[in-house]
C-alpha cells in the first residue's frame, strides 16, 4: 500500500524549501488549511441549509451582489488568518481596504495576504465548482507596526508562495511556494488533505479555449482572430471551447489538461474583468510554477506593477504556446480599434 502524504506532512517536510520562514509560512498554510476545511463544510450543504444560499443583500466593492457564502468564506479565512498571527494584513475582493491586523502579537506578522475568499460565487445556486485564491507575500513594512498599502501593491514576482482551493466532485488545496505546483485532495472520511498531484505541469500544448464567447462583438481584434484560428480544421483544429463561468473550475482544468483561458478586454470591462492581485497574480504564479504563462495579452502578469488594491487587468492564461499564440495574433492586430 503506497504511502499517503497528508497536507501536514509535505509542509513539515518541505520545511527546508521556505529559505526565511522558521515555521510562520508553516502556520499561516495551516490557517488556510483549517479556512479550506470550514468553507468546504458550508458550500457542500449550499441547497440543504436555506440561510447560506443566495445573496446576502449586501454589495462588495465590485458592485456585485454578495452571496452568503461569500461573506462566510470571507469571514472565515480573515478569522483563520488573524488567529495564526503570522499576517498582519489582509486584502480581500469583499473588502474595500485592506484589513490591518493591530492586535496583539499579529503587527509583527511577516506576511500579508491577498485572496478572492469564494470566485465564481455565482455559481453556487446552480451547484458549479467555485473557489478560493490566494497569494502570500512577506511584508515590505516594518514589523511591529501596522499594514500599509505598499505591503500589498506588490508585483507577484514578489510573491511567496500562492494557491487555490476548488469546492468540485472532490475539494483540492494546490498550491506553490515557488518549488513546483502540487495538489491535495480532501479526503472527507478523515478531514485530511491528501498529496494526490505532485509535481503538476500544464502541457505545453492543449485543445481546450476558454473564453467567454457571448462577448464576441466586443472583443479586441486579435483575440477574434485568435478564436478564429481555434475553429480552423488544421493541425489538430479545431480546438474544444469549454468555459464553466468559474475561473478556478476553468482554471484547473486547462492546467492538468492543457488549455488557454482568456478574459480580454471587453466594452463593459475595458481593462478586464479580473482581478490583478488575487486573481490574476496568484495564477500566474501557479502556472509559470507549472510550465505555462500568463499574460494581459502583451505584458507578463507577474511583472506588472500595482496601482490599486482592486486593479483589473485582461488574463491570458495556460498552455505556454497556447497563449504565445494567442499574444502574437494581439500584437499583429493591436492597432486595429475594437469596434463594440
Ligand atoms: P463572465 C466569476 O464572476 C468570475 O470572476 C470568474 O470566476 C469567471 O471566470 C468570470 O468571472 C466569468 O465572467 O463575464 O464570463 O460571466
């Protein structure tokens, strides 16, 4: 019977890779662990239990209606992350500011936190995978002080370590502190996380295009090119459109399968839907990690600079030629205006 290695173990024994960390990245995956468990608990009673379905009635600064779970998931991972008190901050896609943890022992906290506490939340009341993100980076202010801003404007090739968990048939926890990518499966009968994807590479090559394809008419000229090329019959083409709605979902399909996820800019969203720094980032980092790239279709996510805490960008994610085609169809149409 081949040994089975708990989420607890791999940290433990991959104590070594954390070149800085005596323990505290340690603790703080632990909290994210402990946070991943308790969600998982709500989201797979969401249709049985009436008072977490549907929206809270409140709005988060996006604008969008709140579902419960959202604002569980949010509470919990905030909880969670207090209580280890190795951050002392968190930015959060709930929460206008950023959260500054001044109690006790938390403002010497090394690290801060950026997360989408439930992404694809919507999905909820229609049973669709949805997930949780997000990316870890060590504080650039002064221990012993309160979280500012510039702790989390960080660009994420300033990143430690980054994750997701995805809520689906079965809940997984993957994750990298920029030694590769593995994954963890929930066993539900212990309440263990259990290594079942180690090492994980996306191919270099896929069939799968993720794009949302109702918002055609506003695309960017390249990428209508692009999806044009996928539905040519040549070299292996056409291509197989698959999008859940649930960037996670969408996400870690392409990266164990192979695929490209694009969401450029569009009429509605002129610099992108997503999120740069606990969407768009975290993922990144997980897909470079694993072989692949990302992009805002020109400039290589990891390396673009924050302005704003809540900052969209376009994401052209997944299977490195993949997107590099994607890239060379919006450089050759770049100047071409999009007409929507
Ligand atoms: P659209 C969910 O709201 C989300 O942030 C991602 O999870 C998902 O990939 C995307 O938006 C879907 O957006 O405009 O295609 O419905």
């Amino acid at each position: 019977m081949t040994k089975v290695t708990t989420l607890g173990e791999f940290i433990v024994e991959r104590q070594a890779d954390f070149p800085f960390a005596k323990g505290e990245l340690s603790r703080l995956l632990s909290a994210i662990r402990l946070a991943a468990k308790v969600v998982n608990r709500e989201v797979n009673k969401a249709g049985l239990v009436d008072d977490i379905m549907g929206a809270a009635g409140s709005e988060n600064i996006q604008g969008e209606d709140q579902q419960k779970l959202d604002v569980y998931a949010n509470i919990q991972m905030i909880n969670a992350l207090r209580a280890q008190q190795e951050v002392c901050g968190i930015g959060s896609e709930e929460n206008e500011d950023f959260i500054a943890f001044d109690q006790g022992q938390s403002i010497w906290g090394k690290y801060i936190v950026m997360m989408d506490p439930l992404d694809g939340s919507s999905n909820i009341d229609v049973n669709v995978s949805i997930g949780t993100i997000f990316s870890i980076y060590r504080r650039k202010s002064k221990p012993g002080s309160v979280a500012e801003l510039q702790d989390f404007l960080q660009p994420g090739d300033d990143l430690v370590a980054a994750g997701y968990i995805i809520y689906g048939s079965s809940t997984m926890l993957v994750f990298s502190t920029g030694k590769g990518v593995n994954g963890f499966t929930l066993d539900p009968s212990i309440g263990v996380f259990c290594l079942s994807h180690p090492e994980m590479c996306i191919p270099e090559d896929g069939n799968i295009y993720s794009i949302n394809e109702g918002n055609y008419k506003q695309f960017p000229e390249g990428v209508k090119k692009y999806i044009k090329y996928c539905q040519e019959e040549e070299d292996d083409r056409p291509y197989t459109s698959r999008y859940i709605g649930s960037l996670v979902a969408d996400f870690h399909r392409n990266l164990i399968k192979g695929g490209v996820y694009i969401y450029p800019s569009t009429g509605k969203n002129p610099k992108g839907k997503l999120r740069l720094m606990y969407e768009n980032i975290p993922l990144a980092f997980l897909v470079e990690q694993a072989g692949g790239c990302a992009s805002d279709g020109k400039n290589r996510i990891l390396g673009i600079e924050p302005e704003e805490l809540h900052q969209r960008t376009p994401l052209f994610i997944g299977s490195k030629n993949m997107v590099k085609k994607a890239e060379e169809f919006m450089a050759e149409y770049s100047s071409v205006e999009a007409n929507y």
